[in-house]
C-alpha cells in the first residue's frame, strides 16, 4: 500500500485522536484510511460519466405534444 505524509492542522489531528480514543477507531491509521474513504466518497463519483449532458435532448419529441394542438373534445369551456 503506498504510503503518503501529510501535514493537518491542529484542530484535525485532535478530532483524530478524540475519535481514536472514544473507540470509533480502532488506531489511527485505520481512521485516517476511513475518513479519507469517506470523504473520496462523498466528493462525487470517480467514473466518467457515459452520456454528454443534454445528449438525450431530442429523444423524446415524438412524445411531446403542443397544448395548443390537444384535442379538446366538443367543449369551448375553458378548464382549469
């Protein structure tokens, strides 16, 4: 596994320690390797996503129907 050095702040470390030490963990190196899982995790997804944004625009067009061409039926009375 590689290893990595990083420098926290303070107030980081000590949340380490305290959740080592109220048995959330059971070291620090496995609640570093989870913290940082959770928050890769949490980023967003690592796979590229297949489909461009708005690819799908037009698909469904047949579909879609303009409200001012909707059959009405035999009534002039407006709905609401």
């Amino acid at each position: 596994m590689p290893k990595t050095q990083v420098d926290l702040p303070d107030r980081i470390d000590s949340e380490i320690d305290r959740l080592v030490e109220s048995g959330d963990f059971v070291n620090r190196e496995q609640a570093v390797e989870d913290l940082l899982s959770m928050g890769i995790s949490a980023y967003g997804p690592t796979e590229e996503a297949t489909e461009e944004p708005g690819e799908d625009l037009f698909d469904n067009v047949e579909e879609q129907q303009d409200p001012a061409a909707r059959d009405q039926g035999e009534s002039d009375e407006y709905g609401f």
